[in-house]
C-alpha cells in the first residue's frame, strides 16, 4: 500500500520543489518505487527533472478535469525507481474551472485511487498557495511534510499552514497527519539559521526531522541541467542530506 505525502507551504521559496524532487530521487535510489506528482503551474518539478514542459500532453491538469486516467499521466524518469506526473501552466485555470464541481476538494484523491498501490511513496509538490489545488493534494494524501526555511520569517505563516491542515483533517481527511517539519537553507556559520533551528525545535520537538538540509551550490545547479542532486553530484552536501531524509523517513514508515 502507497504512503502519499504531500510537501507543502504556502510561503515560494522554501524548498518545496527541491525537496519534492530530491526526496523523491534519494528514495529511488534507495530501492523504493516512487512516483512524484507536479501540481504546481510553475511546473519546476517537471522540469528539474529533465522533461520539456512544452511537450506534456496529459499531466495533473488532466488528473484533476478527470479527462484522463492516471496511469495515461504518469512518464518514466532518468532517476531509478521514479516515474512523474508533469505539470504544465495550463494548472493556472484549474481553480477556477472546479468551483462550481461537486466534490473539488477530492478530485485529485478520486484519481489516485488506482495507483496507489502500485507504489510505495506518492510524492505531491504542491503550490505555493492555500487554494483548491493545495487542498486537493492534502485531501489526497497521508501526510504531510512542511519544508521550512531557516531564515528571519521562517515561522511566519506557519500558524496559517498548521491551521489549514486542522481544517482539512475536520472536513475533508480525518486521517491526514504531519509527517515531519523539514528544516531547510541552513547554514551553519551563521547565528540567525542556528536560532531558527533552536525555535523551531523548542516549539515542535518531536515533529522535526532530524535530518536538516544545509545550503550547497551543487543543490541550486542541479534543476538547470535537468537532474537530480543524486544524478547530478552524488558525492554533494546535498545529496547526502536527501539521502539521510529518505532513510529517516522509510525507518519511520516501516
């Protein structure tokens, strides 16, 4: 039986689709079957791991019309282990042309229902937003992982998140849980990260992952050619952080 995850903040720039994209591919490599979900419009995902969003025919957008089946969206990848469901700008429309759908909320977990056991992790990259499409994803899913920036705002905004998640485990998904809080952009030298860590840690104790990632050049190269921290510089901070993440989080879930 799949564990679907969504990865989620509405604050951009945290992390999110890094860690979609290189959780995913640690995990693959790891010898476990994963797929990775783009329901972002910006559509990084897709294209962080070397496909031509120009060229995607059937993806999320699709998914969630219900004008096709999942396995019709899902492409193999370079990355071991790792299929993906694109995404492509026409996801944009998607939150309006739900409004007036019965059931929008659930479209997206409707849809998976055929596949989830063909997996053992469904990773969703969620938007950087809170509207219907980040709904879906969290009605969809199992968990979810709340990458966090380790700079001045990191908690702002947190409430907003941790409150929609209650909000959706009342109405749409009794058993939605955190999975784990993921501390990102870390850097060692300086005192602010190290206070974020300390904060968040004191708050959350036991929600946050153990494993941190820390800042990597490699880690920023990477989606520009199209790979993964793992095909790109397997020897990098960074892939040693996602690989360290993906172990944690297959002992947690075993």
């Amino acid at each position: 039986m799949g564990k679907i995850i969504a990865i989620a903040n509405q604050k951009g720039g945290v992390g999110k689709t890094t860690t979609s994209v290189n959780l995913a591919a640690s995990l693959g490599v790891l010898e476990k079957k994963v797929l990775l979900i783009d329901a972002d419009p910006q559509a990084n995902a897709t294209s962080g791991l070397g496909l031509d969003v120009d060229t995607i025919d059937v993806g999320t957008y699709q998914l969630l019309e219900h004008t096709n089946n999942a396995k019709d969206a899902i492409l193999k990848t370079s990355s071991p282990n790792l299929d993906v469901i694109p995404s492509h700008i026409d996801l944009v429309a998607i939150e309006i042309e739900l409004v007036d759908k019965d059931e929008r909320e659930y479209m997206l977990k409707k849809a998976l229902q055929d596949i989830k056991d063909d997996y053992d992790f469904i990773l969703i990259d969620c938007a950087p937003s809170l509207g219907l499409l980040t709904l879906n994803a969290l009605t969809a899913s199992d968990s979810v992982i709340i990458p966090i920036q380790c700079e001045y705002f990191a908690l702002e905004g947190l409430g907003k998140l941790l409150n929609t998640i209650k909000s959706v485990q009342k109405i749409h998904n009794q058993t939605l849980d955190i999975e784990g809080l993921l501390l990102t952009m870390y850097d060692s030298r300086l005192r602010l990260s190290n206070q974020v860590v300390e904060e968040v840690q004191k708050h959350f104790n036991d929600m946050v992952f153990q494993t941190i990632i820390q800042r990597n050049v490699r880690l920023s190269e990477a989606p520009s050619y199209g790979e993964s921290i793992i095909n790109y510089d397997a020897s990098s901070k960074g892939a040693t952080n996602y690989l360290s993440l993906a172990k944690e989080l297959i002992i947690k879930n075993s």
